[in-house]
C-alpha cells in the first residue's frame, strides 16, 4: 500500500538527474506552430520521482515534473526564438493542476522540500525572465480547477485566464489544509505582482474552496473568464494580440551536456565536480577554454557547445547535483585554471554580440545560473592559485562565493582581471551586479575600480592590489596558504548547517528588496520553520494526515 493510506517515515533522496530531453518529457506535451507554443500538463500518474511512495493524481506534480519544465522553458527561448506566446493548459477535463503532491512532500526529506520549492521558484522566474527579456509572453489558459502550487504556476505568467464552468476555480489551500505555505511565491506574487489588495489576499488564501468566475476577475486573481462556447476563441485572441516580432526565424540546439560520471566526480567537458562526502567538501573547478571561436556572421551558428554555453549549462546542472544528491555536503572549493587572456578573449566577444538574439540568450542563461548559486545553500569558498583564470564573466563566480582567497606568492602571483561584465551584466535577484553588492553604500570605492570603463583587456590586480582594493577576503603566502584554507574549510563544515543557511541567505542579499529577494528569503526563514514544526509535520500535523479521516490537533500557541 502507498503512503497514501498512512504517515509513511521519510523517503531517503532518490538520485535526481537535472538532465532531460522532449523526446523523455512523461509529464508535458510541447507544440510548436508558428509564433503559438502550447505546453500542456499530461501529468503520467505513475512517472514521479519516486512511484512506489505516491501516484500523481489530478494533474499534480513532483520535482520530475518541474525539470521537464524547466528544460522546456529553457529549450523555447534558444530553439524556438520565433515563439512570441507559449500557452500553459491541461490535457484532463475540468483541471488544471492540483498542486505540489501532498504525498511527495510528507514522505520527502526536510532539505529534499525546501531544495524542491527553490527548484520550483527558480523555474517559475524563468517564465517570468523569458516574458520580460526574451518576447515570450507566457499565458495560463486554466481550463479547470486550479490549486496551490497549479495556481503559483500560473502566478509566474504574465496574464491568467480561467473557463467560468460554474466549477473552475483557483485556490491556494495550503494554509487551511496543510498548515504550511504556498512553497513557489504565491502569496508574494499576489500583492507584489498582481497588487491584490491584501484584505482580499486574506480571504483568499485561508478560503480553501477558493474563488472562481467573475469574482476572481474582479479581485486581480486572473485577467480574463470565458465560457466554454468561447474558450478557444478567447485564448487564441488573445495570443494574437500578444505575439510580437519573431527575434530569429531558426533557433540552436541545445545538444546533451557532455557529463561523465566516475563514483563521486562528474566530468563536463569545461569544469569537474569532485565530491568528498567524508569530509563534506567539494571542488568545483572552472576550465578556460582550449581555443577560441571566431564569431561568425550569425553567432547562433556557434551551437550550443559554444564555450559560455556550454560552461554555465554545465554549471548549472552541476549546482543541482549538488542541492539534491549530496545534502550533507558543507564547503564548495570553487578553482578555475587554463588561460586567462582566453577568458578575457570570450569575454570580449559576448560584449561585442550582446545585441545578437543568441548572444543575449547565453548572457540571460548565465544570469540565471549565477542566481542559482546565490540561492545555493553550500558555503563557495573562491581560491585563486597560480594558473587561475578568474576574469570578467569568470569571476562572476567568485563574487559569487562567501569568501575569496588568493595565494599572495610573488614569484608567480597570480591575477584577477575584471571586465565591463563585472559592472552589473548579471545582476543578482535584487538587482544590484555582485561588485556593486560587495561595496554597498561606497559607490565612491565601486566607480574607483573604473571596471564601467575597462578596454578589452580588462584590468588586472596581483594579489595585494586586490586586497587592498576590497576584491577578495585575505592573501595568505605560499606558506601558509594550504594550513589556511584547510583550517578554514574544516572549521566551517563543522558548524551548524542550519544557521549556516541563514547566515549566508543574511549576507549574500544586502540592499534593495524585490519580489524574487522576498520569496526566496521568506522560503528559506518560514518554510525552513514550518516545514519543521509538529503543527504541519508532527505526527497530529495537518500535513502528516492530509488524505485520512484524522484531524489535525494544533499547538494553539501563537510564536
């Protein structure tokens, strides 16, 4: 009997593989005609991440879902750049989706629920990057019943229209039903983004039922009700009036990660993930490229292996190996090496394209990659030896990192070189570039660095002129360099994961606030919390007996 029937004990992780192509979706259907993509939720019920725990009733979705997705959202906008809508819908009568599966969460581990919600909330930025910089307006055409994480997929679309049927009806029931928080923004999304007005917020998010028809127009719920005699023709109208301008008639193919994978090291083909789980560290290390393309009349022409593709793809999917098969790991010794006049050169050549649809593409690819390692709950120590070639966009990564390192040897020092890249190209989630967040409130220092105005070669700092311009954390000498930062990486994989997570998701985000700082910031505080707590997951928890004939008994006490 399945999980369904009782409170099962926690699944251990199943190996999550980041890697999928249309040919393998189980759980979307993905067309294509003209300027129209339409994704439809097919959800196989038995096709989860781990089948013999739950089924996947009502169109409601697991982690594997969503990586369909993902890749989904990711393939349109570099294969099918002539997309100007894609449309969300259902392929089951009278429901959209039903949700994250209840069962999913309640036999998952704890990191594996909040790793999920973050997949999930990355995912659904995505759609919303795509709609603002890549000209594919997303629409959610909801031809049934809508609820929780089925309505904050909807949420990340720029409009949302709903069959008024007399049955359809979006929800977010998580808070009367389970006790726990919509996990993907919605609550975030619906005054932020849609500016419900927050009493209205209030009803709605603790009336399970939800709201359907006019009302959910009238209360910026959705954008648009339709009968069911003008369905279609409302949907299409609207796509029409959406779609504009094709960027590029013929798009790239994004070709299969070249991964190989020997016990714990997975081996890409311009960067190598060696995990220790012993000793709870890893080492992420960056290669230059080989040689350097020249950029032909159409860059798309390069393909998907062109170098900063191919590097941050594989970035990206080695940050997600890393989230969901090795939870205990504590420390990320991040390196590079190759040449670094190379790097500069790559470098130089995204600048001079960045008008180029492809071009842009990559630079927004690596935009969110970063963003993925900001969100990353794993202590990035940088550590900039000889050979290092941490410039431009390169180095992107180590600002990225909790501490930077670089060994202080003045027989063969090595360098940083920072690039017009480094001047806000890729912004965080709250909007400020990485150099620009390290020198909060000293505006005065950042432009001193002159890195708006730097040539083609960037600017170069040895060692102590890095320290001294603020670029990186302590300069040990050849001497003590090993003893330091195995001291440091020992000490920190000893403290508390827990205040760990809290501590870097403090510091990494300082300055303004948006929508996406919110969600990810209330994610990592309040579900962190509630995910925990006996009122949701105890054994009288609301999501512990969700599907039985049980009540939940509630702590009463308000903290």
């Amino acid at each position: 009997m399945k999980a369904q029937a009782a409170v099962a004990a926690q699944s251990p992780a199943t190996r999550v593989d980041p890697q999928i192509r249309p040919e393998n979706y189980k759980h979307w259907n993905l067309s294509v005609e003209g300027q129209k993509a339409v994704l439809t939720l097919s959800v196989q019920e038995n096709g989860g991440l781990r089948p013999e725990d739950y089924d996947l009733k009502l169109n409601s979705y697991d982690l594997s879902v969503d990586i369909e997705l993902a890749d989904a959202v990711q393939r349109l906008r570099f294969e099918h750049p002539e997309v100007g809508v894609v449309v969300l819908t259902s392929n089951l009568d009278r429901i959209f989706c039903a949700g994250a599966n209840i069962f999913m969460l309640n036999t998952s581990t704890h990191p594996f629920k909040v790793n999920f919600c973050k997949y999930t909330n990355e995912t659904r930025l995505a759609m919303e990057e795509a709609s603002a910089e890549s000209g594919q307006v997303y629409l959610a055409a909801l031809n049934g019943v809508t609820s929780g994480g089925g309505y904050e997929l909807a949420l990340a679309c720029q409009e949302i229209h709903l069959i008024d049927d007399r049955s359809s009806a979006v929800s977010l029931p998580e808070i009367p039903y389970l006790g726990v928080l919509p996990g993907t923004g919605g609550l975030t999304r619906l005054v932020d983004k849609r500016h419900v007005r927050r009493d209205l917020a209030d009803v709605f998010s603790t009336l399970a039922e939800g709201i359907k028809g006019k009302r959910a127009q009238e209360w910026k719920l959705v954008d648009g009700v339709h009968p069911p005699s003008k369905w279609e023709e409302a949907i299409n109208a609207r796509v029409k009036e959406l779609t504009g301008a094709p960027k590029a008639d013929k798009g790239v193919a994004l070709e299969p990660i070249e991964k190989e994978r020997v016990g714990d090291e997975f081996r890409y083909r311009h960067m190598t993930l060696t995990v220790d789980p012993e000793r709870r560290v890893a080492r992420m290390t960056l290669r230059a490229p080989e040689q350097v393309e020249a950029i032909p009349a159409d860059p798309a022409q390069l393909g998907s292996h062109w170098y900063p593709l191919e590097l941050f793809r594989a970035l990206d999917d080695a940050l997600v190996e890393l989230r969901f098969n090795y939870e205990e790991i504590a420390v990320v010794e991040l390196r590079s090496e190759g040449s670094m006049e190379r790097v500069v050169e790559v470098d130089h050549q995204l600048k001079e394209h960045a008008d180029n649809w492809f071009v842009r593409e990559v630079q927004l690819l690596m935009r969110r990659t970063l963003k993925r390692m900001d969100m990353t709950a794993r202590s990035f120590f940088a550590l900039i030896e000889q050979g290092s070639c941490f410039g431009g966009f390169l180095f992107e990564t180590a600002l990225a990192a909790d501490r930077i390192y670089m060994l202080n040897d003045p027989e063969a020092p090595p360098e940083i070189r920072l690039t017009t890249h480094n001047a806000g190209v890729f912004p965080m989630g709250n909007g400020l570039g990485r150099l620009e967040q390290r020198f909060l409130n000293d505006s005065e220092h950042y432009h001193g660095l002159g890195v708006a105005q730097a040539g083609p070669e960037g600017k170069s700092y040895a060692p102590e002129e890095a320290l001294a311009a603020g670029l990186i954390t302590i300069a040990p000498d050849d001497l003590d360099w090993d003893d330091e930062v195995r001291l440091a990486v020992e000490e920190r994989a000893a403290l508390s994961p827990d205040a760990l997570t809290g501590m870097e998701a403090s510091l990494r985000f300082g300055g303004p606030e948006t929508m996406e700082t919110k969600i990810f910031g209330r994610l990592s505080a309040w579900q962190n919390w509630i995910f925990q707590r006996p009122n949701a997951t105890g054994e009288h928890g609301a999501l512990a007996l969700y599907g039985q004939p049980a009540s939940p008994q509630f702590d009463k006490r308000r903290t």
